[in-house]
C-alpha cells in the first residue's frame, strides 16, 4: 500500500499529530513509521492525489505541528512511497544526514517576505522623478515626436524600473540579513518585486519582524510587504 | 502599505494558519522541502500557470512599448487616486499573475487547478517530465 509522505523528525519528537489529518478526501489517517534513530510522518497514500487547496493545507497542518512541537524536515507537497517498508529503508539508509539536517536547524523557524508596488504608482513615481522619462511621455501623447518615441520611452521607462527593483531588492537584503542564518530567493511573480526566505533563530523572530516593520514604513503605502511565518522550514532542508 | 505578520508570535498549532497564508507560501510546499529522489511525486501539471510572471521586464520591444502605453494613459495630475479610467490597463498587466484577486487566501489556488490544466502550456508540461530531483533549484546564499 503506497504512503504519502509529510515530514521526517527525530524519534524522540512528541510526534502529537491529535486533530490532524492527511491528504485525500475523505481526509487520510496520519501515522508514523518509526526507524533506529528517526520517525517519518505518513499516511495512506489516496489514488488520483492531485494538489487540491486541502490537501496542500493539510500538508501544512502537519508541518506546522511538528514544528510547534520540535525540529522537523518538512518533504516537499506530493511524495509518495511504496510501501512502509520504503519509508524505512529511507530512514536508516540516510539517518546519518538526515539527523545532522535536524541539528542544524533545531531553534531555527522560516519566514517568508514578499513586497510588492503596484506598477502603476512605480510608473507614477518613475514620471514623477525623471524629467527624461516625462518629457517623452508628454510628446508621446501630444501626437508629436516621431514613431520611435513611445519605443524610446518604454526602454528608459523599463530600465528605470529594473533600478529600482534592484535598489529595493539590496535595500531589504541589507536591513534583513544580519538577522536571519540564511537566505533563499524565490522568483517574483506579479506585482511583486521581492519573493525571499529566511532561516531565523526562534529568538530573532521579533527583531526579523521589527526589521520589516521598518522598512515598511520607509517604503511608504504604495507598497505592499507580506510577511508570512513562522513557517515550516521547507527551504532550508 | 501594510505589513501582514501571521501568527502573531504564538506558533501556529492547527490548520487555521495553514489555511489563512498558503497563498503567500504555495511555492515553498511546491518547489522546496526536502526531496527523497526514491519516493514518487504526484502530478502537479498545471499548477505553475497560477504563478505566470507578469512583470518580468525583458528588454523587449513588446515591454517597451507596454510601457509607453501605460504611461501615456496615467494620469499625473490626479495624485494618487487611480482614475477610473486606468482600471482596464492595470487589469491588463496584472491579469496573469492572479495575484491581486486572491491575496491573503487560497481561494482560487486548489479551485482553480482544473482550469490551470486545460490552459498549461506545453512548456510546462515538458518541465513536469523531468524527475523531481533534477529540477532546478534557485541559487541559495548562505550565511556563514
């Protein structure tokens, strides 16, 4: 019977998965499969799994337990074994690397900043503060000016954009990284300029927030900064 | 400008948070976590279509003249207030990320996998060939 797998923790974790349920629908029942040194997470793996917003939330009910309760490796959505006897195999074959991940990371949590400008106001800002850009920009919409000018513009105007982008990009590593252990980037999408984890210590979390408290205010309200944690540290494992 | 922390400090215990922010955070489930190369992965097709990049500036003459356009329409005299009349092209320029019509929820997500799927490109479909563990992985900058 394959399992799907959630998370692998020492076997010393309380493993309390009360409350809890696994993917599929009807939800799956979680257990653990226990090795020498490690215990997996799992449960039967439901036929036809597709990444549905319950299965991938209650993919994260699990991780966030775990964490609550100790140092977990999060698996990354939708891996499934064999059987049990896979999972194990897995658990004593790599329990030496496995348990020296979950030292590493034992004290530390993940959070997740996303910023964003609306791309109007950036344009906005861009017109505002390049006389270039908004000299073109009124011969563009007079009618005068040649069939090259809204070509010319766009390029001065997307080369300003990148800048800027570029400049907050270094702004906020700046003010962040001294707090966190490590950083990851995630490609933005959307209006989005900014998509980054960081590995934080339990006892940095509040100066991490109030770092990005700040730099929200100096930013401004045409931005937008999401920060989301403490999360399961998926990508730092 | 609004800063959106979850959980307040107190460690999350039940779904409530799993379910509130998994928007913001889909790609760390999706794309990161520990890979156990002799485990299975699911089918996920379709799923990256949510996450299209509206706002890749690429030195292209499309982007340029995308630009142009947006900025021949602002309107610098009204301040900040967008003038109704901008709706359609910020509509425009945002539509394929998404985005803005399910921040802060799920919402859209998991519903919207199916249609996902009848619009996935072929390139994405090629991408889902490859094995999990030989997918490409972000550069990751580490402290010491």
């Amino acid at each position: 019977m394959p399992v799907y797998v959630y998370s692998i923790v020492s076997r010393s974790h309380p493993q309390n998965l009360d409350g809890l349920h696994g993917v599929g629908d009807p939800p799956s029942e979680l257990r653990t499969v226990v090795g020498e040194k490690l215990s997996a997470v799992v449960s039967d793996a439901p036929e036809g799994l597709r990444p549905k917003r319950r299965d991938l939330a209650a993919h994260q009910a699990v991780q966030e337990r775990l964490m609550a309760d100790g140092t977990a490796l999060p698996l990354q959505f939708g891996f499934t074994a064999d059987d049990e006897d896979a999972v194990r195999t897995v658990l004593e074959e790599r329990a030496e690397e496995f348990a020296e991940r979950l030292q590493t990371l034992e004290g530390c949590v993940e959070y997740h900043l996303k910023a964003a400008q609306s791309e109007e106001a950036m344009l906005r800002e861009i017109l505002t503060e390049s006389d270039q850009a908004r000299r073109m920009n009124e011969e563009v919409r007079s009618g005068r000016g040649g069939p090259d000018l809204p070509l010319a513009l766009g390029e001065l105007v997307a080369k300003e954009v990148e800048t800027r982008k570029d400049r907050l990009n270094a702004a906020v590593a700046e003010a962040l990284g001294g707090i966190a252990r490590e950083e990851t980037g995630y490609k933005a999408a959307g209006d989005d300029f900014l998509s980054v984890s960081f590995l934080v210590d339990r006892d940095q979390e509040a100066r991490l927030r109030a770092a990005v408290q700040k730099i929200a205010d100096e930013l401004g309200e045409d931005f937008d900064l999401r920060l989301r944690g403490p999360l399961p540290v998926y990508s730092f494992v | 400008m609004s800063v959106v922390p979850q959980g307040g400090g107190a460690v999350a215990t039940g779904g409530g948070q799993a379910t509130g922010n998994l928007y913001d955070v889909v790609e760390l489930l999706l794309d990161r976590g520990l890979v156990i190369d002799v485990f299975v992965r699911v089918s996920l097709v379709g799923l990256e279509i949510l996450k299209v990049d509206a706002r890749i500036v690429v030195a292209s003459v499309d982007t340029y003249l995308r630009f142009a356009e947006a900025c021949n329409r602002l309107d610098l005299e009204s301040g900040r207030k967008a003038p109704s009349k901008l709706t359609d092209v910020v509509g425009e320029v945002t539509e394929g990320g998404a985005r803005g019509k399910t921040k802060g929820a799920l919402s859209g997500v998991a519903e919207s996998v199916a249609d996902a799927l009848k619009a996935s490109t072929q390139e994405t479909e090629e991408r889902h060939k490859e094995p999990a563990s030989k997918r490409e992985r972000p550069v990751r900058h580490r402290k010491d």
